[in-house]
C-alpha cells in the first residue's frame, strides 16, 4: 500500500499532539472534507512524531510525502474520537507503533489501523 500526504512534525511532549495533530485535521478538512482524508503517524523520535495527512482516494495537492507501507498484519480499532487518548493509551500497552492510519467521520467516530 502507498501513503501520499502532506507531513508535517510534531511535538509529543506533554500530550499536546492532539490539539497540533487536531489543528492540522481542521486545516485539512476545511479543504477537502474530513470523511475523505486519512492521517499517517510514523518515524517516532526524540519526543516528536511525523504524521501526514492524505486522501482516501487520490493525491492529494501539495503533497511531500510518498511511502510504501505493509499489506499486511494490521490492527484495527474502532471508537469514539472524543476517547481518542483512552484508545491510544490501549494501544501503547503492548509497545511502540511502526506506523498508524487514522480516519475520522463527521459523527464522531474514529477508526485506528496500526502495525507494529
């Protein structure tokens, strides 16, 4: 599977990726819709995480970030976006991530697939 998006770093200290991560989701959706875009956190390091936000379908305009992901032997996990860090702290129980793909609908919804 190949990920095309726009990527950008942030910042993991203190937890205030979810609003950063959050902001840029808002930027993005106000473009495109967010029920057509999906995030890709990868490459944690040194208290920051690089995440990319692209289209379902498509490339998306402005895109810097082309990466080819595994098929295979991914995770998924479906909730609620306001318990999106109860759902990450699940997650993180069992040990650090290689990749994530996030997508988020206008009802309030989340789905997770990740690989470790």
């Amino acid at each position: 599977m190949v990920f095309c998006g726009i990527s950008r770093n942030f910042s993991l200290v203190g937890e205030g990726q979810y609003n950063t991560i959050g902001a840029f989701w808002d930027e993005m959706s106000d473009l495109y819709g967010m029920e057509n875009l999906q995030g890709l956190g990868y490459l944690w390091q040194n208290g920051t995480i690089s995440y990319a936000i692209g289209l379902k379908s498509g490339v998306i305009d402005g895109a810097n970030l082309r990466i080819t992901l595994p098929d295979d032997n991914w995770v998924t996990v479906e909730g609620k976006t306001h318990k999106l860090k109860e759902i990450y702290d699940c997650i993180y129980q069992k040990g650090p991530l290689k990749y994530e793909i996030e997508t988020f609908s206008n009802d309030g919804n989340c789905k997770i697939k990740y690989y470790r």
